[in-house]
C-alpha cells in the first residue's frame, strides 16, 4: 500500500471519476450474486415462496400410551406402547416407518461397522477398554409383540434402526391407524460407551443416575419434502419426529424421583405432604424452592427401597418424550412469568452437583427462557427441566441432560462455571429449535444447532456482562473459516457427513446469523425476520428454503448472496486494502502549487549517492568559489512569476460557477484498490482517521463486488487529510487476514510476538 500524490490537471481528475465508475465484465460461471434458483425447491401449495406454510400444508400426528418399567437391579427398560397415527397428508399410506434407536447399540450394527480407525486410535488402554465395551454390550430393541388394536399380529420389517409396519389396508386421508408393542433392552453405562442417554453408576453410594431417550419405538416423520424420514440413524444426524400427545406411566424403585416431558398428573401418590407443600410455594417463587432437599436425597441414597411406584406424566403436542431418574436426586423450582402463561424451572441433580447446581441451574433456565422468548415467541410448555448428567448434553421436549460437575471437594473452576451455564442455556434452548420449530436433524444439523447457538450467545451475553461466549461474534469464527478446505464442508451438508462437526453445524451458523443481525441488516430488520420465521414455523416443520425465504421476505433484503457464500460454499473472508493513491485538485493558484512542489520535492527520496555525496563532500568547488555561480544557480525554482499570475488569472476566469465551488471545497480524493483473497463477498466496513483525531465510519453494502468479486476499487473524497484507514475495525465480517486490513500497513502483534516482548527481547530457542 503506498501513497501517491498527485496534482492532476482538473479534466484529468474529473476523469478519473468517470473511470472508476467501469467495472469489469461478471463471470456468471462463479457468480457470487447469483440467485438461489436452481438450489431451493420450488414454491408450491405447502411452502409458498415467501417462505410461509401454504394453504395445503400439512402434518401427520403420532399419539402414545406408553407403561414403562425401569429395571434398577438389571439397568433394564421394559415397555408397552399403544400408537395411534393419524394421516393428514393427501396421499394414500400402504405402510410406515417407525425409529429404532437402540439398534445403533446393537452388535454387527451399521453404525459400527462404518466408523474409522487406526491402531494409533484405540492404542490407549481407555480406548481399547471403551471399544471392547462397545462390542460386548449387548444393545438394541428386543420387540416382543407387535398387533393393532385388537390384538392381531401385523406384518413388520426391521432394517437396521428403521421399522416398517404393512398396514392391514391402506390409510387414507383422514384415517387413523392404532397399534402396539412391547419390547425392552439393556441400558448403556454412557460413562463407559457413551451415548445421549443411559445410566451413570456412583460406586461409592452403590446408586444409579438414568437420562433415559431414545427408549421406545417412535413414528418417522412423513411429509411433503421427504416423504418418509428414512435415513438410518448412525449416531451424528439427531431426530426428526411429528407432534403427538403422551401420556406415560413410569414404574421405578419407590424412593427414586423422576423428572420427565409434560406435567406430573399423580403428585398425591409419589410426593410426600412436605413436599407438595413446597411444590405449591415454588410455583409462586422468583427464586428456586427446594422440593426435595439434598438431606432428604442422601437419606435415600442410604436406605434403598425395594419396592416401586408408578409416575404418571401427560404432554399434548410434543414430538417426543424422555425422563430422568435416581433416588441422589436432589430437585428444586421456581415459576418464570410470562405473558401469556406462567412456566415452572426445575432443576435435578445428585448432591454431586452442589454447589454449582443449586446456585445456577434454575436461575439459568429462567433466563433462557426470558431472552429466547423475546425473540421468537411465549415458551408454549408448562416445565423447562434441567437434569445433571455428568460429561453429556441433550435436549428433549421439556427436559434436558447437563453435564458440569465440581469437584469432590464443591471447588470450581471458572471453565467448569461458565461451561455449565452455556450448555444448559444451549439445551434448554432446544425447546425453541427443534422442539417446537421442528427441523429435519437428520438431515439439516444446523437449523437447529446453528439457530439455537446463536441464541445461546444472546442468551449469555443477557445473562453476565461480558459473558466468555465460545461462539457467536464473527472473531471466533477465523481459525476454522481459514483452514484446510479439503476438511471443511459447506454448512448445507447432511449432518451424518460432515467435518468438523461442532464448526460446521455450530459455530458457523451462529456466527452467520449474528453477522446478518449486526452488519448485513441490523439488529431491528433481524430481529423482526427472525421473530416471524419461529413464528411461523412453531409447531411445524420447516426446510432450510423456508428460513431462508422467511428471512428475505420478512425483512425486504435480497439475501441469496449471504445464504449462497455462507451456507452453500466453504469460501472465507480475507478483503485487502491493496493500495491507496491520494489525489488532490490542481488549483493552478501559483502561491499553492509552487509551495505544494516544494514539498514534494522534499518528501522524495535521495538516491544512495546523493546521501553519500551530503555527508562525505565537505564542501564544492562553486562552494569554494562563489564567482563560480551565475544568475542561474541562484534563481528560485518555486518563485511565483507575473506569468504565472496571469495563466492563473486566465484559468479562473474560464471556469463556470459549479467548477470554481469544487475549487473552494479543497477536497482530498482517496482511490482505495480491494482484492477479495477469500472468495467470500462481504460489505465493506472502513473507519477513516483524519489528521485532527476525528474519524468517519462508512458501511458499503456486499453489492459493491456484484460485477467483480475479485477486485474493485472506489474513490472516497474529504475536505480533512486521512491519516488511517481501516477496513473491518470492529471485526463484523471474520476476515481472517487483518495485516492487509490498515492503511498505512499495521503490524497485528501475533501470540509470539507478545510472548517474546514480554521478556523484553528475543530469544532463540
């Protein structure tokens, strides 16, 4: 980058200005503004093109009677479901497809036999023990019976985590179809094999923790788009499931506590008096109310009971249902007002979460609930539940698993805090997206990933000034953005393929939508777009095209430029400041050009020779001999002549009246040349310093790169000298190359370079 001062004749400046206006011819083969035609589906009578449901959406719904029995001797679940599907679609139903889970656990699975390694991966004894483990556990849905309602067999398939059931006679519009299973399996120890749920087991109490999902065989979704949900489940893609009712029995050992999806229907027969009676305070309580206290969890976790007792739990128009159990659980509540219901927090965890889960847990799902619901719509639920389990994080209509445990001694680090914080923000963000805005995961991680991490930063960033957030701000984002291409995928990948899986389906989505929020729309145009998609799509299920579509239509800005560069292709950020050429208006007024010469010729550089000659030629001959000089060596080059006077006289008097005011204004005119390094078109933040201290911010729109995405240039004109110039000052963009981002060029100190001044000097190591 270099500065070139310029004193052009006056035509030779105003034809600058009609120079800069050309551009270069567009390359439509890589078009960076091309419209998202051919990668959307077409608007139909169920999605029309502004991204709403049409007139004809529909959606199946799947309804379940379910008895469960958890086996506390055996770590076993038995269960007997009745379904009842009902198909609103318009098409005719001769079968369909249930989700098995479980089978993902189950020996010679496809799961297993399609996850990589080498020695160097299983060399450790905990990696050897964990896949040993893997192979011996004896995993998968046993099913025991399948009939419809009157009790006759029906035809099933099983194909792999997927069932088929050949329906006795076609479903058509309208019909429902009822049947049942009966079926168990064995829990899996998720400290040992992992997993989004199962059991954890606390050898110095002799007790169990379960998170328990996945645990029953659950209808796939049928819809416009997909037709039958039918990809295998091979442990990255999460759930797509219709909405339904539940009720559920749940049979435990009877001094277990159970938190589960829905409302607890029999609080007289498995809560004590003293315990209803808190139940009742903390449902008027701003602040967590104990309804079962760590004394009383440490109690049972000494006298175990051998008898059961049956919870009962009911939630209408959910898409699924799961539960936690243990005898440690130590649970407290707290109402959160709302303007259309009022909401119970609760939290459940065994003393050896204390004291970091009784301070924080059911204050944090308050707030998740509070700025979540500001942006999208009123939590529709009765409970927002978060359970402790150690090392996981998972979502469920209602209920959530958390890890984030101290240590034995109750100390904490602050990473521990603030990571127990962030994922029950996060998981209980899931309510929002999937739960009720109910995106395919199995196929698109990111709509609901990538929108509930966004939120999650809001949420934080609500929650504790200066909140360390992980993800979000564009900053963040860089080292994965300017890595290795041949290991990242676009954002628009099924989520069973991709790399870096946290980065892709979190991190860049996140940072995306904060990007539209803060620089592409602002935050109000965002926030109402945002706010109409959940709307919208609440209780449905919508396609990326339907985010996408929403938020154009909602906030009037083309956006197929943003969504193509960020979601379609893995380009990144990387705009140069390649020069800066100062051009100043030719006055032809002598006393101003001829001082002007005179200081260029000083601000030019000397040759080596004429350093040289200043310094080691003491004195010349004509310096010697001053008779030696005539009246050419002494006549003043930038003396001003009568005939410089008169040309001057001449000039002004043929310029009309709007030439002359462009003569007093005295501008400074800037040609500022940019490279796109990156390949991802983004607006142009510059902040511009002047030599007085003051500075001006302009925000040039991501069109300006429409008809060259490569190289653009652009005259900025002020009556103050720029003395800096900034590109992305505030780090909006996640440009990952911030050394071509000053004018003049600006060392950015590198973690080695603070390192090494820090001990004030360099060392070679």
């Amino acid at each position: 980058m270099i500065i070139m001062i310029n004193r052009a004749q006056f035509l030779t400046l105003t034809l600058l200005f009609s120079v800069i206006g050309a551009f270069a011819q567009p390359n439509y083969n890589n078009n960076k503004f091309k419209q998202l035609k051919e990668e959307l589906a077409t608007p139909n009578v169920y999605r029309t093109a502004s991204g709403a449901p049409g007139p004809n959406y529909y959606q199946q719904q799947a309804d379940y009677d379910m008895k469960i029995t958890l086996d506390d001797e055996n770590q076993k679940i038995t269960g007997s479901e009745t379904i009842t599907y009902t198909n609103n679609s318009p098409d005719q139903l001769d079968y369909i497809w249930l989700q098995l889970d479980q089978n993902v656990r189950r020996p010679g699975s496809a799961s297993s036999k399609i996850r990589t390694s080498t020695i160097q991966d299983i060399s450790s004894p905990y990696m050897m023990r964990r896949v040993l483990d893997r192979m011996e556990f004896e995993g998968g849905f046993n099913l025991t019976n399948v009939t419809d309602a009157a009790g006759d067999p029906v035809d099933f398939h099983v194909v792999e985590t997927m069932m088929r059931i050949d329906l006795p006679k076609p479903l058509m519009t309208g019909d429902k179809f009822t049947f049942k299973i009966d079926w168990w399996y064995n829990i899996n120890d998720r400290m040992k094999i992992g997993g989004r749920s199962g059991y954890e087991y606390f050898e110095e109490d002799d007790n169990y923790l379960y998170t328990i999902a996945q645990y029953y065989p659950r209808m796939c979704v049928y819809n416009d788009v997909e037709g039958w949900q039918n990809k295998q489940f091979l442990g990255a893609g999460e759930f797509t499931l219709p909405f339904g009712d539940y009720r559920v029995e749940i049979t435990v050992p009877s001094d277990h506590i159970v938190a589960a999806t829905g409302e607890l229907q029999n609080t007289s027969k498995v809560l004590n008096s003293e315990q209803r009676s808190r139940w009742e305070k903390a449902k008027v309580s701003d602040e967590p109310v104990f309804i079962v206290t760590e004394e009383e969890a440490k109690a049972a976790e000494n006298n175990k009971e051998t008898s059961t007792k049956t919870w009962v739990f009911e939630a209408e128009n959910v898409r699924d249902f799961a539960f936690a159990s243990s005898r440690k659980f130590i649970w407290d509540a707290q109402r959160v007002v709302q303007e259309t219901k009022t909401v119970m927090a609760m939290s459940f965890y065994p003393k050896e979460g204390n004291p970091l889960w009784e301070k924080y847990s059911t204050r944090v799902i308050a707030q998740t609930l509070k700025t979540y619901s500001k942006h999208t719509f009123d939590y529709p639920y009765p409970v927002a539940i978060s359970v402790h389990a150690n090392y996981i994080g998972m979502e469920y209509p209602m209920i959530c698993f958390n890890g984030g445990r101290p240590n034995a001694d109750g100390t904490y680090s602050e990473r521990t805090k603030y990571g127990m914080q962030s994922v029950i923000i996060h998981e209980v963000g899931h309510n929002y997206f999937p739960m009720i805005v109910n995106s395919d995961e199995r196929q698109w991680t990111w709509m609901d990933e990538g929108l509930n991490t966004f939120l999650q930063y809001l949420t934080e960033q609500e929650w504790q000034r200066d909140y360390p957030s992980r993800r979000g701000p564009a900053h963040l984002i860089v080292d994965y953005m300017k890595g290795d291409k041949d290991n990242i995928a676009p954002i628009m990948t099924n989520s069973e393929s991709l790399w870096q899986f946290g980065n892709n389906a979190y991190g860049k989505p996140a940072t995306a939508l904060n990007i539209l929020r803060e620089t592409i729309l602002g935050r109000e145009l965002f926030d109402f777009a945002f706010k109409t998609y959940a709307q919208r799509w609440m209780f449905k299920h919508p396609t990326p095209a339907d985010f996408f579509r929403t938020m154009e239509d909602a906030s009037g800005v083309d956006l197929d430029w943003f969504w193509r560069g960020w979601f379609f292709t893995t380009d990144h950020c990387d705009i140069a400041i390649k020069s800066v050429k100062w051009y100043q208006m030719d006055t032809h007024d002598p006393t101003v050009e001829k001082e002007f010469e005179k200081q260029v010729d000083q601000m030019e550089n000397k040759n080596i020779s004429e350093v040289r000659n200043k310094e080691l030629i003491k004195q010349t001959q004509n310096e010697v001999d001053p008779n030696l000089n005539d009246k050419y060596n002494t006549a003043d080059p930038y003396a001003i002549t009568q005939k410089d006077r008169e040309e001057y006289e001449d000039f002004i008097a043929a310029l009309n009246e709007g030439e002359k005011e462009l003569l007093d204004l005295g501008y400074n005119y800037y040609q500022m040349d940019f490279e796109n390094v990156g390949g991802l078109v983004m607006p142009l933040i510059l902040r511009f310093t002047f030599t007085d201290g003051s500075d001006s911010l302009i925000h040039i729109p991501a069109e300006i790169w429409r008809f060259d995405h490569q190289y653009i240039s652009k005259v900025f004109f002020f009556q103050k000298e720029v003395k800096q110039i900034e590109l992305d000052p505030f780090l909006e963009t996640a440009d990952c190359e911030m050394e071509d981002n000053f004018w003049p060029r600006k060392a950015i100190p590198s973690k080695f370079d603070i390192f090494e001044r820090g001990r004030g000097g360099y060392r070679r190591y």
